[in-house]
C-alpha cells in the first residue's frame, strides 16, 4: 500500500506548481508512456507526468532519443492524456521539431497540444533555443525547459557523464536557465550535474527546477518510470534508486503460466465457459 495520500485532488497547474515551490512543497515527476501506466502513475498521486522522448530508448529500443518521430511522440502522448485525472502531463517535442527555426518549432508545438490535449511541452536547450522558445509561449503553450545532460544533444557530448563541472559550462547553465526564466518557461529540468550546482540554480529562479540527478537541493524530483519500478535490470546510473524489482517480478509471473500452460494446468475448469 502506498505511504502517499493525495490531499489536494484537483488537476495540477502550471501556476500551481511555481505556488509549490514558494510554499516549499517538492515536487514529484515521472514519465508514462501508455495509458495503462499514466493510470498507476497519476492514480498513486504524482504532481506531474513527463511523456518524454525516452520513449525512445525505453519504449521502442533505440540507442538514443534521437531516432523517434514527432508523430511517435503524438501517438504516446495521447495515450498517456487518456489515462490521466489530476498530474499536469508534459510532452517533449523530439529532436528535429524545434532547432530548425522558431515558425516550424512553434507549428510542430501547436500540432502536438491540438492532438495530444497535454499541458505543456519539454524542450532541450538554452540561449541557441529561445527564438523557438519565445514563439511557443507566445503562442501560449508552456514550456518546461530542460539543461544540463541533453540526450538529444548525446552526439556533441560524446558522452553521457555527469554535465557542467567545469566554471565555463556551470556558469553557461546559470546564464541559460535565467534566459529561460525571464522568457517565460513554468518550469526547469536540470540532468545530471553537481549537487551543488543543482542547489544555487534552485535558489536563483523562480520557477521550480525539477533534479534527475541534480541532487536533493532542487524543487522536485522526476525518474524514468521503467526505471525506478526496476524493469530495465541493467541500467544502473547513481542517480537512480530502484523502488520495486518489477524485472524478477514479471520474470518470475511469465515463468509460471509458460509452466502452466506446457502442464496444462492453465485454464483450469473455473477459468473456461
Ligand atoms: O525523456 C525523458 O525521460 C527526460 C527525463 C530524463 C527528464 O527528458
């Protein structure tokens, strides 16, 4: 049974969020994929369910994220919108739909809320964005921005280490996740960088910044969900802590009714017409 109880059951807000971080309350994320899972996730009470292009990855098999279409990302993000009451739901636009320039960013942004009835869109960047950025919002769709480990950026990296340890790239964070605030965006994922340059990013905005590896000193948390319910056993950054062992779980389940079925012990005379 689960230790959270839901005390305020309305749909969350953008505004509502920015409220819970002035009140100190953190704030707890994670992705779906499908309808199925936005049910668990959004019925256990989370604050807000990122359809993210780690769907890529974790949905489809891929490498990276960078391979999945703007029509996939349509196709998960409005199953998860099916399934959910009360989380804000996020979709991130995948890469190719925003960099291009700001008028195919903002007509891809649109298509995605006219199809998918999510709240909100997750974009990678800083400063090299912000035309896109700007004509989304003034489109009126909100933006979640996102700094730090960019997956879709994986090919620059070269790799996807811990981001911004040096002054140069910390300082450059600072300065894009202020632009960002200042252009309007509710919101800030920050991936896989130094605690202690999570913690004064959190400290300098407004808007609440949402940690995955970014230490315990941001507004929020957000996890992917195959992740943390431990269905892909061999992925194991720091970052990480497994809250279920869904992989032996469902390993030992599909084992059982093959051992049933070759026994023929299932269906049994109850489970028949
Ligand atoms: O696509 C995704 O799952 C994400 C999270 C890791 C923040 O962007």
């Amino acid at each position: 049974m689960s230790k959270y109880i839901v005390e305020d059951t309305r749909k969350v807000t953008t505004h509502r969020l920015v409220e819970m971080k002035r009140k100190g309350e953190k704030i707890a994320m994670l992705t779906a994929y499908d309808y199925t899972m936005a049910t668990l996730v959004d019925g256990a009470g989370i604050d807000i369910i990122l359809v993210g292009d780690s769907a890529s990855n974790v949905m489809a098999g891929n490498v990276t994220t960078l391979p999945i279409t703007l029509d996939q990302m349509i196709y998960h993000a409005k199953s998860v919108v099916r399934g959910v009451k009360r989380a804000l739901v996020v979709t991130d636009m995948p890469f190719g739909t925003y960099q291009v320039n700001a008028d195919e960013a903002v007509k891809n942004a649109i298509r995605i809320m006219k199809e998918t009835h999510a709240d909100a869109l997750k974009l990678e960047g800083g400063e090299e964005i912000l035309p896109s950025v700007r004509k989304i919002l003034d489109a009126g769709i909100p933006i979640m921005a996102h700094l730090g480990l960019t997956p879709q950026s994986i090919n620059k990296f070269g790799t996807y280490g811990v981001r911004a340890k040096d002054e140069a790239e910390a300082e450059k964070l600072c300065r894009d996740a202020k632009l960002l605030q200042d252009a309007g965006c509710f919101a800030l994922v920050l991936e896989k960088i130094p605690a202690a340059l999570g913690t004064k990013v959190a400290s300098e905005l407004e808007i609440p910044v949402i940690g995955i590896g970014a230490g315990g000193g941001v507004d929020g948390q957000v996890l992917v969900c195959t992740d943390m319910l431990g269905m892909t056993a061999d992925f194991t950054p720091r970052f990480l802590r497994r809250y279920a062992d869904l992989h032996t779980v469902i390993n030992e389940a599909v084992g059982n009714y093959i051992s049933d079925v070759k026994a023929c012990d299932f269906p049994n005379e109850k489970e028949q017409y």
